[in-house]
C-alpha cells in the first residue's frame, strides 16, 4: 500500500466512520510507542538478574522490533512501521535524543575533568588512540570485502570506523560501576575519569567525523567546506563558553535555594536554549545533538537549577523518547545482511579489534602506571563498554551514507556485545578488597568491659535525607559522654541507584577517602547544608564527624552499610525507622520514604557487624532530655540498658529506667516453637539458638545490679509488676512524659514478652515492644530507639507458634530444650 507523505493525516475519524487508525501518523505513533515501551521494559526484566544496564534492552528491543526478527512478518512491517511512518517516529525520537545529550553534557563536569590528574588522561589518551588506528586496518578490509563499501570516501569511512571503536559510554560505565559497586575502588575512580575524557573527545572526534562526512550524498566536495563547519563548530563552542555560560550562571543564581522558588520563565528559556542550540550546529552542518550537548556544559553544577532541570525532564525523555530513538536503530539494523561465514567472520574481526584495541591499550598504559595486572585488565574492560553515543554515531554514518545495511549491522551487534560481556567479565577477573576489620569491639558492652578502648565509640548514623539531620544530632547528643574522650560519628547518606541517570550525578563531585563515597560538596546543594549541620555541631562538643553517600540499588545499599561499619571499626549503627512524625497530636503527619527501606533496615539488622539501633522519629528536634528505658531481660535488653548509662552522663538529659518483673504465682509457662507456615512480614521472629533461661535470667540481675550502683541517685530506677504489659507500654508511651523511649529488640524474649509472639505484627522487625510503640495506631508520642545487640550465634531467627503449658509439662518440656530443640521455654 503505497503512501504520499505529503498526504499523510495527523488523526482518524475513528473505525465508526470507516477510518483505520493505523492509517494516520498520531493513532500509529501511539501504538508504536507503546509496543516499544512495553517490549523494552520486558526484556530489562529479563536481564536484570544478569545486572546488565537497560540500555542492552532497549537495543535488543529495538533490533527485536526490526527486520531482523519481527519484521520478517510483512504484513506486520506494513501495518506497524510503515515506511511512510518512519519520519514521524523518527522526529518525535530525535526530540527526545535530543533533550537527552542535555542532560549528559548537563551531568558532564568539567571541573572533576580539569582535576581527575595525569593517570586518567593518559589511560583515556591510550585507550582511545590504539582502537582508533586499528580502525584504520579494519577500515581497509571492510572496504575491499564488503560489497559497496568502497563507493564512499576513504578519509570519511576511517574516521567513522576509528570513532566507532573507540567511544567509551559514560553514563552507561557509570552505572555498570555502581551495580558492581566499584565507584570508589581505585579502578572505579580512574575508570569514570578517563570515560569523562573519552566523552568529552568522542564528541569532538564525531564532530569532526560529521563535517568530513557532508550532505550524504555520496558526491566528492571541497576540502574547504569541512574546514568552514569545522571552524563554525569551534566559534560556536568559544561563544557558548564565553558568553552563554555567564548568562547560564547568572540563571542559576537567581533560581538559588535563597529565593525559595524557581521561576518557570527560566525553565522554559533554558529548554528553549537546547532547541535553539540544536538548530544552530545543525545549520553549521555538524549535528543537532551537538549543540545541545554543549549548551547542558554551560549550565552551573552546584545548586539546585541543575537538580531541578533534570527533575522536569529526565524521567520524560528517558523513559518514553529515548526508547524510541534505540527502536528507531532497531529497525534500521537488518542482521539478515550478515551472510555466509565472510560476513560472520567480519563481525568476529570488528568485535575482537575493537576489545582488544580498548582493553590492551587501557591495560597496557595502567601498568605503566603502576596498577596491578588484574586492576589494569578490569579497567580495560571497563573502558570497552559502549552505549548511545554508539548508536548515534552508527545512525550518523549511515544517515550520511558512510555505512551501508551490512557494515551497519555489524557495528550494532559490536556494540551490544561489548557492552552485555563489560559486568561478568569484570565480575569474573576482579572482587575489590574488602579486607576483614580488627575490631573485636561489636557491642557497647564490649567498650565497657575493655577500660583501654573504652572512649572509642564510634558509631554509624545513616540519613534518608536532610529531614533526618536534626533527629541524629539530637540522639547522638545525648550519647555524647561529657567525661570521655572525642566520640567519631560516620554520617552515611543513603541514596537509591535508579534507572535515573541522575541518581549518579554525584559520581562527578566525588573523590577517594576510603568511604563508599564522599562528596566533594559545593554551596548550595543540600549535602552542604547536612554537612554544614554536623561540622558546625561537632565543633560544640568532642565528636569528630565524617559525611559519606551510599549510592546503590536499595537491594545491595545494606551491604555498603555493613561494609563501612566494618572496615571504620563501629560499634553501632543508627537507621531511621522508614517512617517519620510530623506535627502534634491530631495534627500529625507520616511521611513514609517508602516500602523499600524497611527492607533494607531487616537486612542489616540480619548482616551487620555490630549492634543496631533503629530510631521512630516522632520529633526529637529539639533535644532528648527525657529518656526512658524499657527492660524486660535478654541480650538485646542489656544492651539498651549499658546506652543508658552512657546517656546518663550527659547533664542535661534525665533518665529514667522501668523494669518489668513477671507476678509471683503465675500458672503457666510459654513455649514458642519455630513455625514454618508463619509470614515474617506479618509475625515476630525470635532466635533459633539454644539460650539457657536461668543463665540469662542471672545476667539480667548482675547488669540490672551493676548499674544500679553506679548511678545510684541519678537515675530514675522503677520496678513494675503487671499483668498487662501491654497497657504499661502504652501508657508510658503515651503519656507524654520521655521524648525517647529505648527498648531492646527482644529475640530472646522474657516470659512477659513470648506471650505476645501471636500478636499480629505491624512492623515486625522491631520486635514486640518495639512495634507496639511505633504503631500508628495506639497515638505514642514519644520517639522510640529500638535496639539489637551483635551477636553472631543469634543471626537466625524465624516466626514461632505459642504454646501456653502448664507445670505437669515442664519436665518433658525442660528436656526437649536440653536435647538440642529449637523449643524455647521462657
């Protein structure tokens, strides 16, 4: 069915009045967009247990969609991607290519550039020159094997095919990094600085590459018209940087955190500046994408203008243009051309040139630098990822008519798999040192019992965001002993790795320092403010402070957490509850940071390396100066009760410690036996260790004991006998009395404590008491910190049935324990 464009309707009148949607560009664009979209989205599932970037799934998507696979089917090509259809498709995805090499050139900082050093120069420098002459070898091959390659100008080919195998993708490197966790490995470091060098050269090697290429149409032109767009091109690049990029600072001044809001008129004037951009390199005869990547450079990185321009359009243009663009390659990349076993072995040539001119001149240079052999090999491997830039150069070629259908493909499928074999190959050669801590100090009562290590509490808090600052430094405040020596505080910000390229925009203001990952940090953005917080409060008093970010998938983060608690020999972690309080009384709001965090508070709670406290912020802001202590007996208990003491130093707090004891002449006994068939999200989980109970029950005393006589006379001691420990907690909680109350987890529970094991849970991972007080549903005013304390004989835990029992059982009951049984009688 033959179509004239010029003919072609934006929208039908609709299948009542006889029109077939499919036959109009707007109707078609619809489905096209969401057959490509839901197809993308598939295959990233698919390949996400292999932690490959989800740009391998949109290129495989894309070629899915294509000739090579789906488009056999003519009808489906006819009905689906009509040729008539293309332009529009194709429009619509260079808008969103784009507004998307904006925000690479906006995320692309030229400052961390100016200061990554000689090492990451040189190691770029090589890595990009050994694959760009052996391009020039597979240039003159491919021209005498492949049928019409030679028809196109042998200075416009080499430089293509150079550039082809020497780009290097950033944002796709700097994610593979992050999934694997290498961002602050020396190899991670030098690896994300080369890629930005690399970056920052590919594009001027493609400017270069457009301007020898010409109008595409295949005819021989004068030497003089390249040399003109290629002396347009840098006019217009020393007038973006001298004259744009003040106006662009200017901007971003006046739409600084001080003024409050951000004014639309500049958003819109600088989304207009990336069309304008675009249309001015496209005039010169370089490319569209070109002026838009310079104009993102001329944008400030610090403060919030940055942050709020990638927050308007990112998720927009990355997820639902960007897709459209790798589908538009897709269907442009016919693997069919790829024919008989010349064609194949030309595919195997390109791949194992590009590999190994990327990887031995990466490696090569980095040994010379004085990196180890398996770091220098994982660095060139790293170097060998490719990415959009790629693709954009492949479709610039064959736009131009520099690659036909078959050198095209060939490129294509390079590229995909360079890329899909970066993440094992680098899994399988390289494991960064984790070496094991020193420390033996796991839990607060360790320093109290070890009087040379005594003063050495270090302890890491972790943030959500800045909303959690004042809470931590009201908390850590009250721990902060007036008679010891300095207290270190690791502050550990935690950020979610998404498919948002943003969430590593961090990447380019960080520097090594033995954290996951510290920020070099600039005025404005609101890490100076957390920073600015706690550098400012820890000059009040003895603590030294050291901020860090944690960027990782919220599936990994807490193994970031316990990795630093490791290696910075803590003694205890603080995470906030992911649930946090605002206002008073009726007038409370939750704000909830979302589902996903409180799986990471259970996983470190199951992995860490010392004790954990999580803190219920109900509005501790203005200080802790009324502290209560629930003990009911248990290791995790006695933790809780040896804070205390340390809080009881502090003058201007007043604490207050209430001890439950069971009533005499009670009629049975609980036995909490492990149950399969029990949820753990909707049921406490108790310790499977065997626990001798009398034995506990004596520490208990001797730790109660203990503490009494040391803070006799300053603190509030008070023994309950109850019935109902529910209405006690409660009522302590509510009462408005203590602006934090402390319990222990309680995986070794009392007898009081294992009679509410078949409570439904609300937020089963603090433990009974601890979820009874965190309820959003029982109007607890107070803060609440629940803690566990390290030890890695109780790690396994599972939901448990009650059993109530009476005396006639005990002795059966008694003995099943002393065999071994997981039956815990309390």
């Amino acid at each position: 069915m033959g179509f004239n464009i010029t003919s072609i309707k934006t929208s039908s009148n609709g299948a009542w009045q006889g029109d077939n949607p499919l036959n109009f560009a707007f109707p078609l664009l619809i489905v096209q967009t969401t057959l490509i979209l839901v197809l993308s989205r598939f295959l990233a599932f698919l390949l996400k247990p292999l932690r490959q970037p989800k740009v391998i799934a949109e290129i495989v998507g894309g070629i899915l969609l294509g000739p090579s696979a789906f488009g056999r089917n003519e009808d489906y090509m006819h009905r689906i991607f009509p040729s008539w259809s293309m332009p529009v498709l194709e429009t619509v995805a260079s808008i969103g290519l784009l507004f998307f090499l904006f925000l690479v050139g906006l995320e692309l900082d030229l400052t961390s550039i100016r200061r990554s050093g000689r090492k990451a120069f040189g190691i770029a420098f090589c890595g990009i020159s050994l694959p760009f002459i052996c391009g020039f070898g597979v240039a003159f091959i491919l021209r005498k094997t492949v049928d019409g390659a030679d028809k196109v100008g042998y200075g416009q080919f080499i430089v293509f095919m150079g550039v082809a195998l020497s780009i290097t993708a950033f944002p796709v490197l700097a994610r593979i990094l992050a999934e694997l966790k290498l961002l602050t490995t020396q190899v991670g470091e030098i690896a994300m600085a080369s890629a930005a060098f690399n970056d920052v050269a590919a594009w001027i090697l493609l400017a270069l590459a457009v301007a020898i290429a010409g109008n595409g149409s295949g005819q021989q032109k004068s030497p003089l018209i390249s040399i003109w767009v290629l002396l347009s091109g840098m006019a217009f690049v020393i007038f973006m940087m001298v004259l744009i990029r003040p106006a662009m600072k200017w901007v971003a001044h006046r739409c600084s955190p001080e003024r409050d809001i951000i004014d639309e008129a500049y958003i819109c004037l600088t989304l207009g500046g990336v069309m304008v951009s675009g249309f001015i390199t496209d005039l010169i005869g370089i490319h569209a994408i070109f002026g838009a990547f310079i104009f993102g450079l001329t944008i400030p990185k610090e403060g919030d203008f940055a942050e709020k321009l990638i927050e308007r359009i990112e998720d927009f243009v990355t997820g639902l243009l960007l897709p459209l663009y790798f589908a538009s390659s897709g269907l442009k990349t016919d693997v069919a051309k790829i024919k008989g076993g010349e064609a194949w072995g030309l595919l195997a040539l390109v791949v194992t040139t590009a590999c190994a001119g990327k990887i031995i001149g990466t490696f090569g240079v980095a040994l010379m630098f004085g990196m180890a052999i398996r770091e220098s090999l994982a660095l060139g491997i790293l170097m060998n990822t490719k990415g959009l830039v790629e693709l954009i150069v492949l479709n610039i070629g064959k736009e131009k008519k520099v690659l036909n259908d078959e050198i095209f493909a060939i490129l294509v499928l390079m590229a995909l798999f360079t890329t899909f074999i970066t993440t094992p190959a680098v899994m399988a050669i390289y494991k960064p040192a984790r070496g094991s801590s020193v420390l033996t100090h796991r839990k607060l009562r360790d320093l109290t019992n070890t009087d040379e290590s005594k003063d050495q509490l270090r302890v890491l808090a972790c943030l959500h965001g800045i909303s959690n600052v004042p809470s931590i430094i009201s908390l850590i405040e009250s721990t902060r002993s007036t008679k010891k020596s300095q207290l270190k505080l690791f502050i550990m910000h935690l950020v979610e790795l998404t498919e948002r390229s943003s969430s590593i925009i961090m990447v380019h203001r960080a520097r090594k320092n033995g954290l996951p990952f510290i920020n070099r940090l600039r005025r404005g953005d609101w890490q100076d403010r957390v920073t600015g917080a706690f550098q400012a409060y820890s000059q009040l008093g003895r603590v030294s402070v050291r901020p860090s970010t944690a960027i990782s998938a919220l599936s990994t983060i807490h193994e970031d957490i316990c990795h630093v608690a490791e290696t910075k020999r803590v003694t205890m972690i603080i995470l906030p509850f992911h649930k946090q309080w605002r206002g008073q009384g009726d007038l409370q709001v939750i704000d909830n940071v979302g589902h996903g965090w409180r799986f990471v508070n259970q996983r470190v709670l199951k992995n860490a390396p010392c004790s954990v406290a999580i803190l219920v912020d109900r509005g501790i802001d203005n200080g802790a100066q009324r502290v209560c202590i629930l003990f009911f007996g248990g290791p995790d208990d006695r933790e809780a009760l040896e804070l205390s003491g340390r809080i009881a130093e502090h003058p201007a707090v007043k604490v207050s410690v209430v001890r439950f004891i069971e009533k005499d002449g009670l009629q049975s006994d609980v036995v909490l036996k492990p149950s399969a068939s029990k949820c753990a999200e909707k049921n406490y989980s108790f310790s499977t260790a065997h626990i001798n109970t009398e034995k506990e029950k004596e520490l208990d005393d001797a730790v109660v004991e203990e503490f009494r006589s040391k803070w006799d006379g300053m603190v509030e001691y008070i023994e309950k006998t109850s019935s109902n420990i529910v209405e006690e907690v409660l009522g302590l909680g509510q009462s408005g009395d203590y602006d934090l109350i402390v319990v222990g987890r309680g995986r070794f529970p009392s007898r009081m404590v294992a009679k509410l094991a078949d409570h439904q849970a609300e937020h089963a991972e603090l433990g009974p008491i601890g979820d009874l007080l965190a309820s959003s549903s029982h109007r607890v005013s107070s803060s609440v910190l629940v803690i566990q304390q390290h030890d890695t004989a109780h790690a396994e835990e599972m939901p448990v049935a009650k059993v109530e029992r009476n005396e006639h059982d005990m002795v059966k009951g008694d003995r099943d324990a002393g065999m071994g049984e997981i039956s815990k009688v309390v």
